[in-house]
C-alpha cells in the first residue's frame, strides 16, 4: 500500500521550518520540566501501597477525587483483578492511619462498597532513588547503545542524526507530561511502566530513522553526481509512504489502548501516542537534518 506514490516534496530545503516547530517545542518542554517538574509515582518517590477488594462498583476517577484530601495529594488508583482497586500514595503517617483514613473515606463516599484491605506496602525512599537511577541509566544506556549500533552501521554523522532524534524525543514527552500532569482527567506521573513506554519510543522512533539512513546510504552510491541534501530529500520522500502507512496503523493500535485498555494503561498509551507522532515527525525533521549539516560543516571544515 502506497499513499504517496512518487512524492517530491521538499523537506530538506525546507528543513529550517523543522528547526522553528522542534525549537518551540523544546524550548516549552524544557522550561515546563524546569518549572513544573515532573509527578513522580511511588516507584521514583516512595510511598504506601494498598490493595482494597470488593470494590467492583467503585468509579476509580471518583475515588480517586475523593482520596485526594484525606492522604494530602492525588493518589494513584487503578484497577487490580475484577474486584478491587490499586492504591498508591505518598501520605505522611503510621500505614495503619493511612488504612483507616482510606477505608473510612470510602464507606462514606460509597455506602454501598464494603472494602476490605487485602495487601499493603511500603516503598521506602532508599528504594525509590535506586529505581530513578536505575531508570535514568536504562534511557542513558540506551542512548550509548543505539549511538554505537548506528556508529558501526552507518558513520558518525548517522550516529549524532539518530542520538539527536532520540533527545529531542524523549524531552518533548516529558515535556507533555510535565505540561499537562494535574489538567488531563487521568493520571501522568512516572512510575516504571511509563519508563517502558519511552524505552519503546526510542525503539519506534529509531526503526522509522534507520530505514530512512539505510535509504540514504543506497542513494549515496546510486546518484553520485547529486549533492547530499538532494540525496537525503530523495530518499525521505521514497520512504515517506512506509513512514507514514507504519505510524498510522501503530498509532490507530495505541489509540484503541488508550480509550479501552482501561485506567491501569492510560498512561502508558498516552506516552505511545505521543511518542509515535514526535519519533515519526523527528525522523524527518531532526535525524535527517542534522547529518545534513554534519556534512556540511565537514565540507566548509576542509574546504
């Protein structure tokens, strides 16, 4: 299936409207993360975790309302096997007050309900910072790890074209969700499964970079009389239908996630989502121009 059949579009020579689009973008995401910060989960800040049953009638959202002033912020709640709900918060206290706190909130709120805690957990703060460095270094190590493959691949402008895709990526997901964490009926904060869903978009949007090098590499040797820059514009627009056939149906699959897969995954999904539409745009937009600069300022280098 081919949407865009003999595409000509000018996307290189047009690459500084990229340059305006990622830079507010970025210059957003940055200042939002610098001011804002992030809503870390109990994975990366510590806190308590309670497991309540009987709860099948319970609307989440609703619960989750009602729980923010008696535990002193917005809990984390979801859903956990057919009957009950997942509770995690960082509430000051005893664990046995939180219980009470959380039990009683809910036979008043919901007379109907008749929980019962079933599991309760404590995730000490030591044990927090030794997952927020083991996720950082997971993303970092990522990083260091796909800039060899590309390295060994391809060359080293590839390398800093695809490094550069990844870092715009990533900033401007945590930007999103630094912006909008607390504005959007459903909860962003960072906890490990929302790690998975950027080491995930760093493989999406790197799969969607290197088809677009790969094709750039071929050209390099079929149209040797041709400048670079054309080369690179040629071969985004031959890989423009499989770019974007590729990320429409990923992104129609993560949207369907995202509405029906329930509060547990919602945002997961939402990071898929928004991962899928900035690693297709950067693969273009980022990756593509910058080994295109990186060339030529290796060519006004030794010129």
């Amino acid at each position: 299936m081919r949407l865009f059949e003999n595409a000509d579009y000018t996307l290189i020579p047009n690459r500084r409207i990229g340059y305006i689009i990622s830079g507010i973008l970025l210059t957003l995401s940055i200042a939002s993360l610098l001011v804002r910060g992030l809503s870390l989960g109990i994975d990366f800040r510590g806190g308590m975790e309670f497991v309540v049953g009987n709860t099948q009638d319970v609307s989440t959202v609703e619960l989750r309302s009602a729980l923010t002033e008696p535990l002193g912020g917005q809990p984390e709640v979801k859903r956990y096997g057919d009957t009950g709900v997942l509770i995690r918060a960082s509430a000051a206290g005893d664990i046995n007050e939180v219980q009470q706190r959380i039990l009683s909130t809910m036979k008043q709120e919901f007379p109907e309900a008749e929980p019962r805690i079933e599991k309760t957990n404590i995730v000490g703060p030591r044990f927090a910072e030794d997952l927020k460095q083991g996720a950082i270094y997971a993303v970092f190590g990522a990083l260091a790890v796909i800039f060899l493959y590309i390295l060994v691949r391809f060359e080293w402008r590839y390398s800093m074209g695809a490094v550069a895709a990844l870092i715009h990526d990533v900033t401007i997901t945590l930007g999103i969700f630094s912006l909008l964490a607390g504005v959007v009926p459903f909860s962003l904060q960072i906890d490990q499964s929302i790690i998975a869903a950027f080491l995930t978009i760093v493989g999406y949007s790197l799969n969607d970079t290197v088809v677009v090098f790969d094709r750039v590499r071929e050209y390099v040797n079929l149209l040797k009389t041709e400048n670079f820059p054309d080369v690179v514009n040629r071969s985004i627009n031959a890989t423009l239908s499989r770019t974007v056939v590729t990320s429409v149906t990923t992104l129609i699959v993560v949207t369907i996630l995202f509405f029906f897969g329930g509060e547990v995954l919602r945002g997961f999904s939402f990071a898929l989502i928004i991962g899928v539409v900035i690693g297709t745009y950067s693969s273009v937009f980022v990756a593509s121009p910058t080994i295109v600069e990186l060339d030529r300022r290796l060519d006004t280098a030794t010129t």
